[in-house]
C-alpha cells in the first residue's frame, strides 16, 4: 500500500505556548512515532503532520479529515487545511473564509 504524509492546519481558538503543545503530544495520538506537532510563531496555529498507509490518494485524505477531527478535539478552534502528500501528487482540503 502506498504512503502519505498527512498536514492538518488548525487555528486555536486560545493562545498556544510551549505547555500547550507539550500537552497535545500527550493526548493526540501518543503511540504515532511520525506524529509531529508544532505551532506557527506568533500565531494561535497548530500544525500536525504524520505519515499513513493508504489505497490512494482519497483514502489518505480521508484519513486527514480523520486525524484533523483528533486534532479538533484536543485543541478547540478551526481547522481550516487537511492535505494528503505523496510521492507523485497531492490533494488539499480547505475550509471557507
């Protein structure tokens, strides 16, 4: 089966410091040694990325919207980018303004 790297962007709905990341790595799929988190600098912005096995293209994103609904959980806000990346092309879900 074909990798991915999965991207979701969310925007907090509160500030995000060094603790707050430090405590969505505890929640947010703890046991995924691809998982990574981190937030934009002076922004309220989480970014996650992890890597997942896949039919294809729109079953990979599909397991974006997957992990961004995780990410929504542990992290109130907006998610407003899921993208599913592999070796040869990518697709990108985007929420409205």
């Amino acid at each position: 089966m074909p990798e991915y790297t999965l991207s979701v962007a969310l925007r907090s709905s509160a500030p995000l410091d060094d603790a707050a990341i430090d405590a969505l790595r505890t929640v947010l799929r703890p046991d995924d040694p691809e998982l990574r988190l981190w937030r934009e600098p002076d922004r309220a912005v989480l970014r996650v990325t992890t890597e997942c096995a896949a039919a294809d293209l729109d079953a990979a994103l599909d397991l974006g919207k997957d992990l961004a609904d995780e990410a929504h959980e542990a992290c109130p806000g907006r998610v407003f980018e899921v993208a599913a990346m592999g070796d040869d092309d990518s697709q990108v879900w985007r929420s409205g303004p």
